[in-house]
C-alpha cells in the first residue's frame, strides 16, 4: 500500500492515528456553507474513526450531509473547522492543494455514480489515465497494470472499447479499475450503483466486499439501505450529525 510522502508547508502534517488499525480519523468536522441567505451548517461536529479492511456504508436521506461527508474524506472540499486524518496525515493542515492533489492520487481511489470515464479514450487508456496524473509506475509497465485492472473487474475482453460500447455495468466497472490502478488503501464511492440495475449492482457490491477481504477500507455513500446488509458497519447520518453506527 502507498504511504504519505510530501513535505508539508511548515512543520509536520504526520499525525498518529487513535488506534494502529484506523485508516479515517475525523474530529470534530464542521463544513458551513454561505450564501446571499446567510449561512448553514451541514456538517455538525463529526467525531469518527474508520478502520483499515472495513466497508462502510454511510446512509441519510438527501441532505443530510453524507455526501459533504464523503467529500471531506476526498479532499474535494474543506472542513470549515475539525481535523480529518487519513492514514495518518492530516490532509487539511500545512498542506498546499497541490500536495493534497498528488496525495489523493496516490492514496486514495474514488468512484462516482456517474463514472466520469473520457468518452474518447479506451477503457484501457481511462485506467491507465489515473497512473498518468498520479505519476506511479513505470510509463511503459502502465499498459500491463491496468490491464490486470480490467482483468480484476472481468473486465480485460473490454480492454480496447469506448465507454461507449459497453453497458452502464460495464463503465462503473471500469472506474472502480480506474480507481484500484494506483493501489490506494481506501476507496470511496458515491452512489456508485445508483444508476444501475439490480444484477450489476451485486457485482460492484461482491467486488467491494472482495477488496475490504483484501484489506482495502472501503467507504459507500447510498440511499438504498438494502446495501447495507452487504457492509460491515452501518453509519447514519440525519441533519449533519452522527445518529448510529452499527458494526457487525
């Protein structure tokens, strides 16, 4: 697995985590938003922690803050107040977007719900793109790589098609090999079967369930709570707050 590497901008952005097994530790996550209306607070106060190996669902009804939530994790967006701590960096403090960017790439896989494939490339080049903007692997052992991607996801008879020319199933495969290309340790998803129908969303859930098997921590927002019988722990999320957490 890949391990923090930048230099932060003054001091240190290394932080132990609250147990050897946490991959995720948020403290006190406030994001507020402000508008010509005045402002609003989706995020309350998160206090929580996300073990390596773990698939979790994170479930709430539309606005309630999951998807702010997630994008806390990602770096996507900033925590008005509170520390968010993955892998033991503190992705937030003393860190330039630049650095975080290469970071993310690194260390993190993201897929969204919908797929964000580039229309013009092969499934093959859209997996071999992240390993492009992430700089990791040799330039001429990329092919290779994220052909074994493809093959992981049942993908590799694809390899050579547009996104195009393969079913919706098909492309979210393709993203989450996209998202595996760098090896991260965590992967997060975002509604990632909500375009689909039910025969392709067991085989991303079977993939995911496969890969936390594997040791990877996987972090899923949905609205479908029937997913989160396939999870092994259940976060709810109502009006920015935390109001269960259920392990299994």
């Amino acid at each position: 697995m890949n391990t923090p590497w930048f230099k932060p901008k003054t001091g240190s952005a290394q932080y132990a985590m609250s147990t050897p097994e946490a991959m995720i530790d948020m403290h006190g996550i406030v994001k507020t938003f402000k508008n010509a209306a005045g402002e609003f607070t989706v995020l309350k106060g998160i206090d929580l922690t996300i073990n390596r190996g773990e698939f979790v669902s994170i479930v709430g009804k539309s606005g309630s803050g999951k998807s702010t939530l997630l994008n806390m994790i990602t770096g996507i967006d900033h925590p008005t107040d509170g520390r968010m701590i993955i892998g033991g960096t503190d992705i937030y403090t003393r860190v330039t977007e630049s650095q975080r960017s290469k970071w993310r790439g690194r260390n993190l896989g993201i897929v969204f719900q919908f797929f964000q494939l580039l229309p013009m490339l092969t499934l093959l080049e859209n997996v071999m793109l992240s390993m492009d903007f992430a700089d990791m692997y040799a330039f001429e052992e990329r092919p290779a790589r994220a052909l074994e991607m493809l093959q992981l996801v049942g993908l590799e008879e694809f390899a050579n098609k547009l996104p195009v020319l393969v079913s919706t199933g098909q492309q979210q495969l393709a993203a989450i090999a996209r998202a595996l290309a760098c090896d991260p340790p965590l992967l997060v998803a975002d509604e990632p079967t909500g375009n689909l129908d039910s025969k392709s969303a067991n085989i991303i859930i079977d993939l995911f369930e496969e890969l936390s098997r594997r040791g990877k921590t996987v972090v899923m927002v949905t609205h479908d709570s029937s997913l989160t019988s396939r999870t092994t722990r259940n976060i709810i999320i109502a009006d920015g707050k935390l109001i269960a957490d259920h392990r299994k």
